[in-house]
C-alpha cells in the first residue's frame, strides 16, 4: 500500500524550489541556476539548518532558510506547568545561552509580580550571565573556527568553556540548564571558593583569550575569508530587525546592558566593541571583543558583591529556607502551596528584553491570574537575525556563505523553539 | 517606555493624524511601567507608520496569542521601540478566530514602507496561530511540516506527547515488544 | 506481625556470563532448558553458547575498538557531545574522535539531542544510509523517552529507529555518554548480535513494524 504522497512531498522531490526561474538568459547553458540543498544534516555544526541555495556556477543568487527540525513546542509547554516549573523548560531553547533564556522569563515573571531582586541576587545573575556569555561565544568561536579550517581552535575553546562549566557546576550542581536563576532571585547563594575559582578564570581568560587572537588575526587564510566579504550596513539591519554583535559590527552601538539596563548591569564599567565596516572579519572582531568586556564585568562583581539575601524575602514566591520548616508552620504553608500549586500572578501581560549573545533575547508572558503562564512567546535573537543571511551572503561565493552564516551564529533551539 | 501621560498624548496624537482616525485606536493600557495600544486590526499598517515617524523604527517582535476563551480570540501584539530615547510601545489588535486576517507588514505598501523583519514572525503566527497576514509575500508553515493541520499554539489544541509509561500500562506501549 | 525474610535465589554474581544468563532466562529449569530443545534450536543454542571462535572474536574486537561516530547533533546534547570530545574528556583515547560528515562512512549515530517530527524522516533516511553493521545511541532524554517536553512536536527515538544504548541525562555529561559508548563497545565485543537486533529479530535495514 503506497500512501499518496501530498503535493509538499511531491515538491520536496524535485530540485526547482527556488523562487527564481530556472534558466537566466537565453540559450546559454552555461548560466543555468541550480538550486541545492544544504541539508538539516551538514557538518558545517550549527544545528539542523535546511538552506535552498540558488546557485549560478559558485556564486550564491538566493538563499532560502527551511527551519522547523529542532521544533519542540517549548511554548505550549510552558502553558501546561507552573511558573517556576516553566523554568527549565524556557531554558532548552536557545541551547548555549541558558541563563539568558531563563533571566529573561523570570525577570518578565518578576515585573508582573512586582516583587524585588535582592542586590546580591542581582550581581549573582550578572556573574552567571557574563560566564554564559564567554561560553557562547567561545562555541562560537570552536565552530566557526572549524568550518574555516582551523581545527585546532575548537579543542582550545573546549577547553575553556570546561573551566566554566565547572563554575557553574559548582554553584548550581548542573553543567547546562541550571535551573539556577528562580523567581526573586537565584535558587542558592555561592559556594566558599567560587569567588577564588572565577577570579582565577578571570585571569586566566583574556591570556588565552590572546593566544586565540594571535592564531587566527594574523592568519592570511581567515583574514582573506573574512575580510570584506559579506558586509551589511546598519539601516538594512535594523530593517530586518537584527540586534547583538551583527548590529555592532555594523556601527551601530546598540546594547541594552548600557542603553536599558537591568539586574545593576549600570554598577560596571565597560565599553561597548563596535565593527566599522559590519563585514565578516568585523562580526568576528566584535565578539571577541566581548570576551574581554565580559571578564573585566566579572570581575567587578566579584569585587563589589554584596552581602545580603540571594533571593526576595516574600514567601508568597520564594521557597522559605529549609531550616525554618521545622519550627514555623507558616513557612510550612508556603512551602506547600509554592510546590504544589506555584505562586500565582496577577493577570497582564508583560514584555522583558534582555541583551544576549546574539542580541535581544525577549520574553512575552500573559498570565490570566492562575498559577500557570497562558502564554509564553520568547522572542530569540537567532529567529530574527536569520532573516538577514539572505541578504548578507547573496552575490557571494559558497566558502563566503558559510563563513557569514559562522559569524551569524544561529542556534537552532532558539530559532525553532 | 513612555509614562502613561505620554502615551495618552501619542494615543489621541494618533487619532487626531489623519489617515488613522478615531475609530482606529480602540484603547490605551499603562502597565508595570509599559504602554500599549490597542488598534483595530484593519488600520495595523498606518499605525505602525505614523508610530514609526514619530520615532519608534524599530519592530523588535511579532507575536500572537490566544486568548481563549475570550473573544475575539487571537491577538497579535507588535512590539516597537525607539532607539535614541529608549522607548518602548506594544500595538496589539484581536481578530477572531473564524475571519483571522490581517493586513501583513512586511511589505512595502501604498501606505508606508515595510517592516522586513515581520517575515518570518508573521509566518510563525500563522503556523501556530492560523492568523492570515494578506500581503505577505511567502505565507508558509515556517516552524511544522508544511503538511501538517492544525494550529498547535491554539488554547484548544492538545499538547500531545507520549504517556507516561509504569507497569501497568507498560505491555499497551508500541516499541520494545517482549 | 512478624516478617519473615529469606535469600531469593542465590547472590547476583557480576559477570558477564551469569548476567547474560539471568537475561536470558534461568535456563536450566524452565522453557528453554536445554533437555528440552530440539533440532534448529539445539543447534542455535549451541551456537550461542560455545564460544566463538578466535577470528569472529578479533573482528569484534576490531569493530568495537573503531566505531567512526556521525557527527550528528541536534540540540543541547550536542553541546554536551562537543564537550566528550573535548580535551578534558577525551574521546580521542578510545579511538572514537574520527567523527564522519557522511552517513556512509560512519557505523555510529549518536542521537543528540530532541527529534522533531520534521526531523525524524530526514533521521531514517540518514541512518539507512548508513552501511552495516551500524549501531545507534539514543543521547539524552528527549530522544530516549520525551525527555522534558512530552508534547506534539517531539518523537522518542525507540519509534523509527532501533536503539542500542539509551543514555540518560538531560544533558548527559560527557562521563555518562563515554560510560555509554564504552557500554556499547562492550556489547559489540562480547556479542555483536545482542541488543536490539535479538529483540526485533533483524538483521537488515528494514522497518522494524511493532508486534513483528
């Protein structure tokens, strides 16, 4: 029994899905489009992206993304748990910036609460925050290091991201998706030797950080990759939506650490790195840039860490501390309902950017009053910016349309959700 | 994020332009420090303009929802900023669900020039929502197979998934057969 | 009231003999005791329990110490895979790091990550592709069982796929996945026809339909 195969089915078949026509110019066979498919399954690794590239000999024409294969329908299940239950759920999308994904649910779910991030709390989150932003990038840096050839970055990044994860190993239990960052605050306040541990990263990184620099700016082959080619400006960009380092890289010095900050990003000092040309040696520029500014955050926080509760005081949100179930009944209570049933909010709808890795990562909660979200919508930065790889790399070669879709670090999980 | 003066000045700012009207802007709402407007879904486009003149040019997000089971049941809610004095305003409008249509802004248009970056947005809002953006240039499923039916962000959608398999039920499971 | 305890059976001995026994059946009493059997079952019982011989032993050995995983991540647990061959837990000193771009020179697919309804035909297809003999570690809860979001968009890999090891975790460190590729080397060595091929009884790429 054959099954009628739909007519998307029949399409996916053939090899004219482009949107062009398939023959440019008359009776000359040697201008023919071609399109091929980049499947979800390539080793260029930057999850399971389907590009329908239209190709005219090597020069790229058009580009059409296919996303969907990583689709997990995190929203919906948000929908179906209680707020601090969402929590790790939210936190699988964008897979490399975890933190980040949870920072921005729980500081949504904060403002509809109203209630207040103690200050130590505060400069908790904006350690973990920064440590997950150099983990992210360095990812980026391995992977893209490896699709241009340079194999050997790849092991070295590893290798570092290994010391953050031991951090956050330390402080949370779990290498990914930490489930640290809670409603009011984080889940539990720092091990005795974190601060020494980080301070150590902290020196250790921007010497290593160097050595990567050193590698691979003075190296002929990823500066004729990635000098010139690619280039966007700044007002296409903002058109198409595109935040993070591709916009800085652009000129424009968008940021919302320094333009809207949240959870005390305005206690530090730091600089912004803007690109001049916003081709892809400046992209790749910008970022690691941001390694050393996220050290030098890092260590001011460490430095200026407060003393103080490491989540809010109220009950009604907070887990009470274990030690005050044995002598109060009220913390008994609240300990109860918060597990069972979950705190619950009042209705609203509330919108809470954040600055990720790779630009505004945002949340949307709507909650009707119940202890369940009735929507969750993260809006992802990786979802947005891919919308600009079609006019980034069109006109360029393939090698140019891989190295740009490198620079443009898309994760999957954030794309699909 | 204007204060709530400022975005009752922008709503009857709106209104009294000409080309969007009275009728246009349903209502204001000034929540935890935020302001939204609420627009009638046929005039989506010449708001977003005249908001975009007044300085909000950039559409960070598109995103609906389903407000079930208050009617109208589908929203869309368009989130604008303004880059130079860091200003945020929500446009939302409500279509229900047996005439989900509204005008897409991706286009380019007699009435202003488009918003790029609603592509894939708006085409996410239809596969999860089944809200029909008119004008847009590639209306697909974006994030389901392109084959698949249903809305699956829709309130009455089940979430689906595999049971939960323990020992009583363990033998009514496809896979391992023992 | 008074409770009564008393030694069920004897002691659990940890080896690879007596666990494949108690796998198997307590094969001295019962259905397939050996009194029993008769003909093309004898036969196959003797088969599997006399050892095998020296060379079938050396290409086990051979294939289990080379698998040449397919560099295949989807979503998390890639990171994680990333991370097992990585410096510090170094998958390289097995011999395991020559990670394939194509499925067909690869024996190894290493699910990492959640399978999507849209992915899991592009999955099959890649691990037809794939040449015998071929094994398949499911990484990860999401592929294993729905892992955390047990809703429409995800397949558990036991669906489309035979599995030969399931590696919990979410993610898994880099130890628990090396704890699962060595606990695969182990079964191929010893065994290569254990696993899943015995359940379903299948030798080939065939769809493997449930109740077959």
């Amino acid at each position: 029994m054959t099954p009628s195969i739909s007519e998307y089915r029949q399409r996916e078949q053939s090899i004219t899905l482009s949107a062009l026509p398939t023959e440019a110019g008359e009776g000359d066979t040697h201008d023919e489009l071609l399109t091929l498919n980049f499947g979800p399954h390539h080793p260029a690794t930057h999850g399971v992206l389907r590009l329908l590239v239209t190709l005219q000999g090597e020069v790229v024409r058009s580009i059409k993304p296919v996303i969907g294969y990583v689709h997990t329908g995190i929203e919906k299940t948000a929908e179906d748990k209680a707020y601090w239950k969402v929590i790790p759920v939210v936190e699988r999308m964008d897979y490399l910036a975890y933190y980040f994904n949870s920072m921005a649910y729980v500081g949504a779910v904060e403002t509809l609460l109203e209630v207040e991030v103690p200050k130590r709390a505060q400069y908790l989150r904006v350690i973990h925050l920064e440590l997950n932003r150099i983990a992210s990038h360095l990812i980026w840096l391995g992977t893209s290091a490896l699709d241009l050839g340079a194999v050997s970055i790849f092991l070295y990044c590893l290798r570092e991201r290994e010391l953050i994860l031991d951090l956050f190993e330390m402080s949370s239990g779990a290498r990914m998706h930490t489930r640290y960052f809670q409603v009011g605050g984080v889940i539990e306040d720092i091990p005795v030797g974190f601060a020494e541990k980080a301070r150590e990263f902290c020196k250790v990184m921007p010497a290593r950080t160097d050595q990567y620099r050193a590698i691979l700016d003075a190296n002929q082959l990823i500066l004729q990759r990635l000098r010139g080619t690619c280039p966007l400006d700044a007002e296409t960009l903002l058109g198409l939506g595109v935040t993070g380092p591709l916009l800085r890289a652009a000129g424009n010095p968008w940021d919302l650490r320094k333009a809207a900050p949240y959870s005390s990003y305005e206690d530090f000092d730091f600089k912004i790195p803007v690109g001049t040309v916003g081709d892809n040696y400046d992209r790749f520029a910008v970022r690691v840039a941001e390694i050393y500014e996220s050290v030098k955050i890092i260590e001011q926080a460490l430095d200026g860490l407060p003393e103080g509760p490491h989540i809010t005081g109220d009950r009604k949100v907070a887990l009470p501390p274990r030690h005050e179930l044995a002598t109060s009944m009220e913390a008994l209570i609240h300990h109860f309902k918060l597990v069972t049933e979950g705190f619950r909010v009042p209705p609203g709808e509330v919108y809470n950017p954040i600055e990720g890795p790779r630009g505004e990562l945002a949340c949307f909660v709507r909650s009707d009053g119940s202890s369940k979200p009735a929507r969750v919508h993260m809006r992802d930065s990786s979802f947005v910016n891919l919308q600009a790889l079609s006019q980034m790399a069109e006109g360029s070669y393939i090698a140019d349309m891989i190295a740009t879709l490198a620079m443009l670090d898309p994760i999957l999980g954030g794309i699909d959700r | 994020m204007p204060d709530a003066t400022g975005l009752e000045l922008l709503a009857s700012d709106l209104r009294a332009s000409e080309g969007i009207g009275t009728e246009a802007i349903l209502g204001t709402l000034h929540f935890r420090g935020s302001g939204t407007l609420e627009v009638a879904p046929t005039s989506i486009r010449t708001v977003l303009a005249a908001l975009r003149e007044r300085g909000y040019g950039f559409l960070a997000s598109v995103h609906g929802l389903d407000y079930y089971p208050e009617e109208p049941r589908l929203g869309v809610h368009y989130e604008l900023l303004d880059m130079s004095s860091v200003d945020r305003v929500t446009v939302k409008l409500r279509v229900s669900i047996d005439a989900p249509e509204v005008d897409s802004v991706t286009p380019d248009g007699q009435d202003g020039k488009g918003w790029p970056t609603a592509d894939h947005q708006e085409r996410e809002i239809y596969d999860m929502f089944g809200v029909i953006f008119r004008g847009h240039p590639d209306l697909r499923r974006i994030l389901m197979p392109e084959d698949y039916e249903g809305h699956p962000q829709r309130r009455d959608f089940p979430v689906g998934g595999e049971p939960v398999i323990f020992t009583y039920n363990e033998h009514d499971s496809t896979g391992v057969p023992r | 009231m008074e409770i009564k305890r008393e030694l069920v059976g004897s002691p659990l001995r940890v080896e690879g003999q007596d666990a494949q026994e108690l796998l198997r059946g307590n094969e001295l009493t019962g259905r397939n005791a050996p009194a029993q059997l008769e003909g093309a079952e004898l036969e196959r019982y003797v088969h599997e329990r006399v050892l095998t011989t020296t060379l079938e032993k050396a290409v086990s050995w051979g294939r289990s110490n080379s698998f040449f995983p397919l560099a295949f991540g989807l979503a998390c647990c890639a990171m994680e895979q990333f991370q097992t061959a990585g410096p510090r837990m170094d998958i390289a000193r097995f011999g395991f790091e020559a990670f394939r771009a194509s499925p067909r020179q690869a024996d190894l697919i290493i699910l990492a990550g959640r399978v999507s309804i849209k992915m899991a035909p592009i999955i099959r297809r890649l691990y037809d592709q794939m040449l015998e003999p071929k094994w398949a570690i499911s990484m990860g809860a999401c592929c294993s069982s729905m892992g955390v979001f047990n809703n429409y968009a995800l397949v558990p890999a036991d669906k489309f796929l035979p599995i030969d090891v399931h590696v919990p975790g979410c993610p898994p460190r880099p130890e628990a996945l090396m704890h699962g590729i060595l606990k695969l080397r182990k079964m191929v060595q010893e065994d290569p026809d254990a696993g899943w091929r015995e359940r379903y009884k299948a030798q080939g790429t065939e769809e493997t339909l449930p109740g077959a």
